[in-house]
C-alpha cells in the first residue's frame, strides 16, 4: 500500500513558515550546543532584555496597544490516492483546506510576557463528504505560554493545544479515515541558571478526548513530572542527567474496548557537542519502565461463536533502554540537513506499548533566491506488545502474546516560491508505505 499527496497553491506565508521553523530549530539547537563558560544568563535580567529586543523586531501586521499581531491565511488543495489508508478498496479524493494564523506577543512587563500561537482549519474531501473533518481542525504547537523572569529563575505557565484528524502520523493504525482526537497539555516549568549549572523541572497535566465514537476508548488523562541537570563542561559541550515520570489513566467503560491505567518512568543522561561551528550533535539514552495494572487488553474479537469482548493477551510490564540522537549539520551557505535516529517504547492505540526504532532526515536546499526546496525521509520498525489485532479463540486459550509488527518507509519532497512579500506559493508530493504482519493491514 502507497498513501500518496499532491499538495499546491498555498497563498498566505505556509512555505516561508516552514523555512523560518526550520530555521529556528536549527539555531536553537546550537544555542543549546555551544555555549560559553561564562555567558549572560538564560534567566535573568540580561535575557530577559534580549527577549524584549527580540519582541521589536518581530513582524506584525496588527497593533493594539502594546500587543503585537501577526494574522496570516492560506488555502491548501491535495489530491491524496487513498484517503482510508487501506490496503484494499482504496478510495481517492481532492481535499481542500483553508486554514488561519493568529500570532500575538504582549510584553506586559519588562521581566513578564504573553504569547498565544493559533492556528484553525478544515478540510473539505470533494467526493466524500462524510470524511469532512468533524470539528475545527487546531493545528500542532498552538499555544498560550506566559514567561516570568526572577533573578536567576525563568518561570514558564503554558497551555499547549491542538485538534487533528489525520491518521497518517500514527502508524499503528491502518483503515482509518478519521483519526479525530483533542490533546492539551497544560503546565509550568521552572529553570535556574547557575552558569556553568542548569537545572530545570517541570510538571504536565495531560488530556486526551476522541472526537469520534471509534476511540471512545483511548480517552484518558496524564499527570507529568520532569527534570533534568545540564554542567557546561566548556564552551562547546554539555552533559547532563534527565528523568521523568508519566502517570496515566483511562476513562474505561466503554464496549469498542479498554486500555489499562499505567504508570511510565525513564532515567538517563546525555551530551551535546558543537563538533565544529557547523556540526552540532545530541545524544540521549537511558532505561524505561512500564507498569500496567493487567496483562491483557479488553477488545471485541471475532470468534466461530460470533464477536465477543475478550482481554487479549499483552505483556504488563516493560523494562528496556531508550537512545535517541540528532545531527544539525550546516553543509554550507545554500544547504543545511538533520538527521535524527531512535529506540524508544510508547503507549499503545491498540495495545499497553509500542516499541519503536526511527530513522528521519531532512535536506533544505536554498539554491536560488526566493526559493525554498526541502526533502525529507523517514524509516520506522515497530512492534506493538499485544492486543486484539492478532487475537484469536485460540490465542485468549494459549495466552500467546503477539501484536501488530509493521515498517513504514516514506519522504516528501516541498518547493515554496515566494510571489510577492505576503504571498507564497507551495508545492509538495509525500509518499508513505506500510508493512505489516497483520492480514489487510499494508
């Protein structure tokens, strides 16, 4: 199974976005990568002015007061070839998706600011109607974060919001058209810089709500604890110890099926290294645990009897390690990559976990002027611990544990033009391609 896109015209500032986003992850993570021995800090005075510079010279199309605006629209048509992400009956369509961008910045004092990041939309699936999006679609990394600065403290209230529908990011799913589902994620985070001595903690309160009745079940909520200690060795590497623990719970009762309350802990360290001053390197590893209150699953499966619900077998516990890195390379003045690689274990759709192992690289080409050309690839191999996928009679009777094992390989290519100062045009092709074990489920 092939899952292809065509997306063009995208009026409004949709490419330039991307760039710019590429662009500040890249100086962001070399400003964690290098840093002097002694060096202004990230929470105090100093910062804070260097923030309020930085607030001037954003740009803004909008001004009330002292709260700066910066409102943009664009309007996307896709042709996708197989919108239910199926193996077999594929259906294609055109999608069109108008979408509006709402960015404001408040410095409501000289240490205290106030920022709301919004993004809203819909799609509209010309020969399907019924696979219109269900609700205003909020796009990722939307946001309402408060910054406070007290001495050597940077103190940070946060409601991070999003509403999507597309299930092609999970791959653990297959004939799936409406992936609905709310997450929020609302807290505060505490950093104290000492110099040479970074310590931060945080905590998250974490919720998910499906908005169709099919995922009823994956409802639940999350209590996040975080920290982590960084020593700057010298002006080019850090090291440092993190940690984390995630508490979960489901809302339960419902007859599509029922996932179990968990409690998740991962403890490690890491480093990062300016190897040049065009290289910069990340990584992290450590070990995860998992505890899940039963080793079973409660899902419908199909029996010579008929469907019942029956707990399926999986696995209650999880210990394993977890490594993760990433290489910002700027090739030269007209290329720039990263490559990201991975082994981790995630909570289940379907089952207690997933164990995941990752490999993703981006290229962005800035060849010609007003141009931007980027590609991207992607590798993934996961196993799900159990579930109903693979269940059987005879499965619940021998208490086999086996689940969805599937790769999934795929890229992209983008071109962006921009026409005038405030319009830009964009072009992307994305393809994605699944593997799986599981009987009509590539």
């Amino acid at each position: 199974m092939i899952r292809r896109r065509v997306v063009s015209l995208y009026p409004g500032h949709f490419c330039k976005s991307v760039a710019f986003l590429f662009v500040m992850s890249i100086l962001a993570t070399a400003s964690l990568f290098a840093q002097d021995a002694v060096r202004p800090s990230l929470a105090g005075q100093e910062a804070s002015d260097a923030r309020q510079q930085d607030v001037s010279r954003i740009p803004y199309n909008l001004l009330l007061g002292p709260v700066r605006f910066r409102v943009g629209a664009s309007v996307g048509f896709e042709y996708n070839d197989n919108v239910t992400y199926a193996e077999v009956n594929e259906q294609d369509d055109f999608i069109i998706t108008p979408n509006l961008t709402l960015d404001a910045i408040w410095p409501i004092t000289q240490l205290n600011t106030l920022r709301l990041d919004l993004g809203v939309g819909y799609s509209f699936y010309l020969d399907h109607s019924q696979y219109d999006t269900d609700t205003i679609l909020i796009a990722p990394k939307s946001q309402l974060a408060f910054d406070i600065f007290i001495g050597d403290f940077r103190i940070n209230l946060h409601d991070r919001f999003q509403v999507q529908q597309d299930p092609i990011q999970q791959g653990a799913l297959s004939n799936v058209v409406d992936y609905g589902r709310f997450e929020n994620t609302a807290g505060v985070s505490v950093l104290w810089d000492l110099n040479q001595l970074l310590f931060q903690v945080g905590y998250d309160h974490f919720n998910y709500l499906s908005t169709t009745n099919r995922f009823d079940y994956l409802d639940h909520s999350s209590e996040i604890v975080y920290g982590s200690a960084a020593y700057i060795v010298n002006p080019t590497i850090t090291v440092g110890v993190e940690g984390n623990g995630v508490f979960t719970n489901y809302d339960q009762g419902t007859s599509n099926g029922s996932l179990n309350d968990n409690d998740e802990y991962s403890a490690g360290g890491f480093i990062e290294a300016a190897v040049t001053n065009n290289l910069k390197v990340r990584v992290a590893g450590g070990y995860q645990w998992m505890d899940f209150n039963n080793g079973f699953v409660l899902f419908p499966v199909p029996t010579p009897f008929g469907t019942i619900v029956l707990p399926t077998p999986d696995h209650k516990n999880l210990e394993d390690y977890y490594v993760n890195g990433l290489i910002g390379h700027r090739i030269n003045a007209q290329l720039s990559q990263t490559l990201s690689a991975g082994h981790e274990n995630q909570l289940g759709i379907q089952s207690n976990y997933i164990t995941l192992n990752f490999v993703r690289h981006t290229l962005t080409w800035n060849l010609i002027r007003n141009v931007l050309l980027s590609t991207e690839f992607f590798f993934e191999d996961a196993e799900e611990s159990g579930g109903p996928l693979n269940a059987t009679l005879f499965t619940f009777l021998t208490g086999q544990r086996e689940g969805e094992h599937f790769q999934r390989i795929g890229g992209a290519i983008t071109l962006g033009y921009q026409l005038t100062p405030h319009v830009t045009l964009g072009l992307r092709y994305q393809a994605t391609s699944k593997d799986s074990n599981v009987f009509l489920r590539d």
